[in-house]
C-alpha cells in the first residue's frame, strides 16, 4: 500500500511538474516565457521577458523603460519573494511620481 501511494506521488508531481514548466532538453535548464517575470542573475535585475531576439534574451523592467539583453543561460524564473519584492518597489516608485 505504501508503494502504490509513492508511486501515485511520483506521477502527480511529474503531471503537475510537466503542465507548469517548459521541459527543455536534459542538458537546458527551465526558462520563463514571454511575458513572465525573470531574474537576470548576469545583473541582478528582475524584469518581465519580452522574447528573444540574435541569441540574447530581452527583459524590460517591472515598471516599465528601457529593455536589456541577458544570456539565456543567466535567465532564471523570478524568486516569489524577489518578483514581489520588485513589484512592490516598481508600485512605489509610479505612485511617488503619479504615473
């Protein structure tokens, strides 16, 4: 019985696994899609993927302006706490200038 239980474990969390990521070859790590907030960990910056143009990976920050490029090997899905974090400072940010 409590192998049955293992293995029903181990097939939903590949399920669940499966539908929330985008499963790359072995030898990729997982990247956000567009529109998902990421993490650039060349520079630190945490900013919304705007696609990928020449190989690099275009992110635009959170509250908006100019776009950089990142390596895709440095791309990573936003950290909750960080993507909140950021999202709160960009919240902040627009109220103080009334945008």
């Amino acid at each position: 019985m409590a192998s049955q239980q293992i293995t029903t474990a181990r097939a939903w969390f590949v399920h669940v696994t499966a539908r929330n990521f985008v499963v790359m070859a072995s030898d990729q790590e997982t990247r956000p899609g567009i529109g998902e907030v990421a993490k650039d960990l060349g520079t630190g910056k945490i900013g919304f993927v705007m696609g990928e143009v020449g190989g690099k990976v275009q992110l635009r920050p959170l509250n908006g302006g100019k776009e950089w490029d990142a390596e895709p090997s440095t791309v990573r899905p936003a950290p909750a706490r960080e993507e909140l974090s950021a999202r709160l400072a960009a919240t902040n940010n627009q109220s103080r200038w009334g945008r």
